[in-house]
C-alpha cells in the first residue's frame, strides 16, 4: 500500500529561496506566467510573474534549449539555470536560464495589457474579463489587502474570546422586515435570502457569551450607486454582558488598530505597489446623530431637511468635519432615531425617539452599522407589538429571550467598503472580486 | 469632542483572572448565565456558565444582598465578592458572593433540562430549541471544535501562501450543471445559487497561484440522510503548479496534521470535554477506485454491482478495511471514473476512462472531493464538446483559460461532515448549528 505524508514539495522555488541562492551554482528552478518580453536580439529579459511578485530571468541565444520566438506574454513557464547578482534587476537577481519548459500556453494574444503599471482600461471592462484582468499586480494587490483585513477582524476577535459561528442564508421569512429581500422557492416552500446574520447572532450570545461570523449577505436594493452591492460579505460580530453600546465602539476600535498593525506588519509589499498611508485610529471621536446634523449645518451652511435621516451628502460632510477639525478619517455617528432602526435596537432610556445604536463614517461612507440590542423579553415583546409586527417567523429567536439573554449588542462591517476606502477607490466594486449589483450577475 | 479608544474594559472577570485571585481580598466580579442552583437551606451553591466554563459561586443567607428565592436557572446575574480555595469545586475556588444584580431573568422555566450532563433529547427537538438547547455545555462545545477546524484549515493555507477569496453566491448559470441547483429571481433574470465556488477559485487560480475559501454552498438535492445538508459550510482550495494530483492531498494530509496539533493544543477543554480521541494523519494511504472496490468485495464477499460507481454501503467497507488492514481512519480513493466527474476533471492520461481525482474518505464516509482539473484551453473545449455541453455561461472561465491557466487541482472538504467524525456523531445535524434539509427551514 502507498501512502502521502503531509509534504508537500514544490519544483519551483519561492521569492525568500531564489533570493537567498543567488551567486551559488545551486541549480535553480522558477515557474510562472510570463509578465513580460524584453528581447534585445542576443539576449532577452524574461519577466515571470508569481502572487509573491516579479522575477527576472535572462534567456541567452545559443545557451538555451528554445527559442525566444516560441515564447509569449501569458505563457506559463519552467525556467531552470542558476542565479547571478544584477543591481538592474527587481530583488537585485536574475536567473540565467538554460532550459525552459513550457507548462501552458494562451491561445491568443492576452486582451488587456497586463504588463504595464496602471490597466487604464474601464472598470466595466476590467469587471467583465475579472479573471484576467486581475493578473495585473496592481489589481490583484488590492485583493491581498481585502485578505488582511479579514484576518485582522478574525485574529483580533479570537483574542477576544469571540467564537466563530456559521449561520444558515436560506431562512424561512425575512424575519428583519423589509422588500429588499431576494425570495427563492425551497422544495416548494417560499424562503429568502438572509440580509444579515443579526437574528442568529444573538441567538448565539446567549451560547457562546461572543460570537463573530465573515460571510456573504444578500440585499435585493434597487440602488445602483458607486456604494452599493446586491451581494457583499460582511464582518459580524455580537458580544454579551456589555454595559453599554460604547463597549461595541470601543471593539471596534481594537479590531481597527490591530488590522492597521496586521496589515503594515504583513502586507506591506501591496501597500507600498498601491501607495496606500493607512489611516491613523489610535482613538475615534464619537457624536449624536441630532449634534453631527447640527455641526455641518452651521460649518457648511446646509439646511437640515430632515431630522431623522442623514442624507448621503450629509455623510461626506461628517466625514469632512471631523477630518478638518480632529484629523479623524473616522467618526462614530450615534444615538440614530428609531423610526431609522430595527425593532431589535434597543431605545435609549433617556429620549426614546432615540436609540443607543451607531454607524461608523469613514471619510464620510459608512461602513458599519451597530449598537446595543434589546435583551429582555417583555421589552422586546412590547417593540413588537408597537411596530405593528407579526412574531410569526420569530417564534425560536423569541424563545431564547424567553429563557434569558445577557445585555449585548454588535455590528455589521461591510467587508469591501471598508476595503474601498482604505484603497482610496472611488467605486466599491473596485473592492469585490466579483461584484452583484442591479445590471450584473457574471462573471 | 469625545473619543473612543480601543481598550475594551469589562467588568466581569475572565476565567483566568478569576483562578489568579484566589485567596487575596481582591473584590472581584463575575457576570453568567445561573446554569444550576443548589440549595442546601442556609447557604446555597449557584454555578454560574460562560462560554469559558462553569464557575462555582456561593451564597449565603444573610450575607447576600438578595434573596435565594429570587433567583432562577438561566437567570443572568452579576456576582461580586471575593473568592477563596474551594477543593470541591471546579477549577478548586469559589465566589463568596456580597452582592448579585439581575442583568436579564428568564420569563419562564427552561423547556430543556440544561445542567445535565447529557441532555438525552431528540435530535429534532434539540433542533427547534436550538439557542437554547445549545446552553447544554457538551451541546456547545461541538461546535468549539468546529471552530478549531476553520482556524486550522486557514491558519495552514495562510503559511502555504494561499490567498484568501470571497466568491458569488449568486450566479448566473448552473454551469457545473445538474438539476441539485436553488434557482431564483434576480431583478428579473434568472439565477442560481451556486454549488460550489469552483469555477471562480479556479479563475482565481491564474491570479493567486493558489487560493482558499471558507464559505456556504447551496445544493437542491432530494436526500434526507443523516448526512446530506441542503446548505453547508464548504473548505475550499485550489493550488497552481502541481505536478501530480497527488500534491493536492499531501496538502490535505498536511492541512489535518496541523489542524489536529492546532485542536490539541487549544481546544483540549472541548475535547476533554466530549470524550474525543483525535485520528492519527501522520500518513494516509491511498488506493485506486477500482482496487479498492475489490479489495472490499473479496475481503466481505459482496458482489461489485456497478463498477463505475460507489454505493454508500461500499464506502462505509473500504474505510473498515483500511482500519482493520493499516490502523487508518482515513483513505484516498483515487482515479474515479470519468463519467462520475465533471467536466473540468482531468482524465488520466493513461485511460481516459478514469481521471486524476479522488474522495478522502474518514470512516468510511466522504469528506472530501478533489483533484487535478484541465488546465490546458483546447482540452477543455474538446471535453465540454465531447460532453455534448454549450459553452454558454463559461465566457469568462474559458477567457481565463485561453489567456493561459498553470496546471492546478484543489478541493472541497464539506465542514459539517468532517466535524461529525471527529466528533463520532452519527447525524451531520449534530454538526451544524442551524441545519437545512428538505423538511427543516427553521430556526
């Protein structure tokens, strides 16, 4: 009988290998797609393009097994030779190849030009060959960050002692309300896509004391704006035995400090390739919905039109405010009306109108929605009832109120929001691998 | 202006901070869920649950601010007081408490005795009282362990140089085909939910290198067993550069050593817990298809029915006979039948009859499907035609190919079944925190 061990050898060599060979005789091996073809007649520059980055490698006429005409932009390749220093170089090596093997071939010219520095080519373009498009370093860099920003939110909230949890997008009613809800028959019965994991999150405070989850949300809105997804993934999270909605803020806040850490520490290659200045978040001014309508009005001259709703327009202009008078990218925007919020936020007991919810702005988008929910049973009841509401469909949510749940409250962070606006992109599509809006459904 | 700093103070003590003041007169303070009361009359024993443990409080007539009476299981409470060494109790302290706080009380008796043991309840009732039945201590851990899953399948990948991805979960086309597919309506047109995120990790595989995802996948199948989902968390990998299939699961085999290290070292207080005895994966061994139908039907004489297809019951022997013939848990079963794999397999160059693919089986049951896929653009277009497929809805997956794709292969591990045998469960619900099958759509 054979059997595999966990090892897995690769024949090419990684970055930190090639560059710790170079000036040996150590037989080296790189595989990878060609970037690019620099051909000077006796020699030529061949470029190999890895996740890891760019690597130079020089084919010699007479001193390789192939010809240079026999290669193209795309192909994926084998180069095998050895590594000599070359100031000129990227990573100050190059690899002087003697035998090549090709691994694949493209089957025609590559429609984009992937080589150069900027594609500058439509996003709608770019969306519709994703694939491809997304071999330019710069493009694809930008999805390295999207991967440490989720690993920040789940790194810092494991040290929490968050649980992660995976709950079901298929549900029985859209138990959140609302027609922004895409509905699917399930074996004959009529079922939703789930908005948001808020109801089974709490259920699981009440299990698990904290609880986070990173999945796909579904919003059948009808905007088709440069902010808005149909389908994005969301950072969750819900926390119990919080004292107040200031605790979610405050957690929030970690999670963005360790994040902008993780991501210096470790991605700094793509942050330097998109010249990206993190944003600083050692601490994060906080305001009232009413006061932040206030602050803008006076300092912009814009009249309030209404006071229990914030106006995309009014956002930006948070956002300048606090940039201008704090420094501050960021503002937690809190104690939103009630009328504005689902009937789980808990009222503020001061001023019912009110609610002890927030929002994050970030440079005058929001990225999250947050705040302390109702725990007790009767209270929640009563909300339900207020609204006018069925408890049709809450029947297991209702139940676990019914046998105790401790204060708690969270948040929802739209994963590629907060991606956009840390890459400075002007479109959030530029942040998801493969945006669902109103016109588009493929790739 | 006011400013919220990243510091998240609570006012409970974690169970660390609780067994370092022992002893001291440090007031402390601990805030839970009464998980059972014990009343012996002049001072009675309250066990408080977190998701960290139970700890053991005690009160006293006279000395508590409240009275015993008072208080009920599944209560929320804040206990303060001061703690003392305790060899009874667990974690050998307990709280003398001087003052409790309501936080939340139940509104009702628990419909689940929560403090057993073993809760001794029906699965489908377990299921409808889902966030309450899984306060049950042993109920929760499972799913701890479910967790230390994920982390270990990403923390691997993420030290291999994949890169993490967040693919559409509504698509445009079934395009793997078959009639297991959940359709819907998006803004009018037709769509799906998509059954696995293959197509897209594969295109992300001529970006990336290698890519993993952790996320739902949806599959309309008619089965009700005690192991088909409608809806379940898929782990998924894809890797360019290989060489052999073979390279895929010596990935795996090294994603289940270090995931069972990684459960050992800091999960060992769930698997204490349930009892569990974690599989030895220091090598798998692995056995063509057509072998290991034979060697299963010789060794428990049963006729081989189909030679092109394994039954469940065949399944369940090849695992018995590679436990009882090389003490494994685990086996790859290799080189399936091509008219068994989609059209993406690649057929083994030696009889194209079967493909370079396998299933890891554990226990005799599936949790894995993977292998190599076709890398080569006319290859593919000769198989979809071969297959009597259209091309339609394959635009973009065949545009990514014809500008050059790397040999790649990868796979998807189904979480919930892989849970269920480590935890020797015998229902895949048990496994799955909120389940969807063709009978249960709630909670």
């Amino acid at each position: 009988m054979e059997f595999v061990t966990g090892e897995v050898v690769s024949k090419s060599m990684d970055l930190q290998e090639f560059i710790a060979c170079a000036g040996s005789d150590r037989p080296v091996c790189l595989e990878g797609a060609i970037h690019s073809i620099r051909n000077m007649g006796e020699i030529a520059f061949i470029i190999l393009r890895r996740q890891c980055g760019l690597i130079q490698t020089v084919w010699e006429d007479q001193k390789t097994n192939m010809d240079i005409s026999q290669l193209h932009d795309g192909d994926y390749i084998r180069a095998e030779g050895t590594v000599r220093l070359e100031p000129r170089a990227v990573h100050g090596r190059e690899l002087c190849i003697r035998t090549i093997t090709i691994l694949s071939r493209t089957s025609a010219p590559l429609p984009l030009p992937l080589a150069k520095w900027k594609l500058n080519t439509s996003l709608e373009t770019k969306l519709n060959l994703r694939p491809v498009s997304l071999r330019n370093i710069r493009e694809l860099s930008r999805f390295r960050i999207q991967e440490g920003v989720v690993r920040g939110f789940r790194d810092f909230l494991y040290s929490q002692g968050f649980t992660e949890i995976h709950t079901p997008k298929i549900g029985a009613k859209g138990a959140e309300g609302g027609s922004n809800i895409f509905k699917l028959s399930y074996f004959h019965k009529p079922a939703i896509l789930e908005q948001s994991p808020q109801l089974y999150k709490q259920m699981m405070v009440g299990v698990f004391d904290r609880v986070f989850e990173t999945g796909p949300v579904f919003r059948a809105e009808k905007h088709n704006t440069r902010r808005h997804l149909n389908e994005y993934t969301s950072l969750d999270f819900e926390m119990g035995y919080i004292e107040s909605f200031l605790d979610i803020c405050r957690m929030e806040t970690g999670f963005l400090q360790h994040t902008m850490k993780f991501l210096e520490k470790n991605y700094s290659d793509s942050l330097k390739l998109l010249g990206i200045t993190l944003p600083k978040v050692d601490q994060i001014p906080y305001v009232r919905f009413d006061e932040a309508k206030e602050l803008v009005s006076e300092k912009y001259q814009r009249k309030i039109r209404n006071p229990y709703d914030l106006e995309p327009e009014e956002e930006s202009l948070i956002g300048k405010y606090f940039q201008e008078e704090y420094g501050s990218d960021f503002v937690f925007v809190t104690h939103y009306p009630s009328k504005k919020r689902p009937f789980y936020a808990m009222d503020d007991p001061e001023d019912s109108r009110f609610t002890l919810s927030f929002d994050l702005l970030y440079k005058g988008l929001e990225v999250t929605t947050g705040g302390q929910r109702i725990h007790d049973y009767q209270m929640l009841l009563g909300k339900i009832e207020s609204r006018g509401m069925t408890t049709e469909g809450l029947e297991t949510y209702l139940e676990a109120f019914r046998c105790g749940m401790p204060p708690h409250g969270g948040l929802g962070i739209g994963l590629e929001r907060l991606t956009m606006q840390i890459l400075g992109e002007d479109n959030v599509r530029e942040a998801c691998l493969f945006p669902r809006d109103l016109n588009r459904l493929e790739p």
